[in-house]
C-alpha cells in the first residue's frame, strides 16, 4: 500500500511507507532480527531503517541485518534521532 498525500497547494505525492526500528546495546538477539525480517514479510512496499545508537552489535544477527537489501543501518546517536521528530511530539 502507498500513501497518497495531498496539499491544496501543491501537487500529490506518493510515498512508500517507512518502517522504523531502534536498537542500543552491543548484543541484538534472534527476537530482534526476527521482527525486522517479520516486517519486511509483511510489507515488502515499505523502506524500513534499523537505527543503531552507540556501537554497533556485535552478533551474527546483527550482521545478517545489516546485510539485508531490505534495511537499510543507521548508525546515530540519541540527540540525533531526537532531533528528527516535530516539536509537537510528546516524549
């Protein structure tokens, strides 16, 4: 499914959904593979992103993520995911 969005100005715009997923800590498990894989099962329209704050796991897992053509890594850091989301959101 794409979305359509519409301005009553300007001209509409399709686009993919985006899925995003947060991870922190030098592990990441088979649960935490599992629900990206699960994911881009059952959307394989959307752009999913696999933010990594701090350093980067160190697992088989992980490495088999980050290799997927499907996700794409992220590595960041808190103030800058934050810094992503309107000022309007409560956190």
């Amino acid at each position: 499914m794409w979305f359509t969005l519409a301005s009553d100005n300007g001209p509409v715009i399709e686009r993919r959904p985006r899925l995003h997923f947060v991870w922190t800590g030098i592990s990441f498990p088979y649960h935490a593979r599992l629900a990206i894989e699960s994911a881009a099962v059952a959307r394989p329209d959307s752009e999913i992103t696999l933010h990594i704050i701090g350093e980067l796991p160190r697992s088989a897992e992980f490495n088999h993520i980050a290799r997927a053509e499907s996700v794409r890594v992220n590595p960041t850091n808190l103030g800058e995911l934050l810094d992503g989301c309107p000022d309007d959101v409560a956190l």
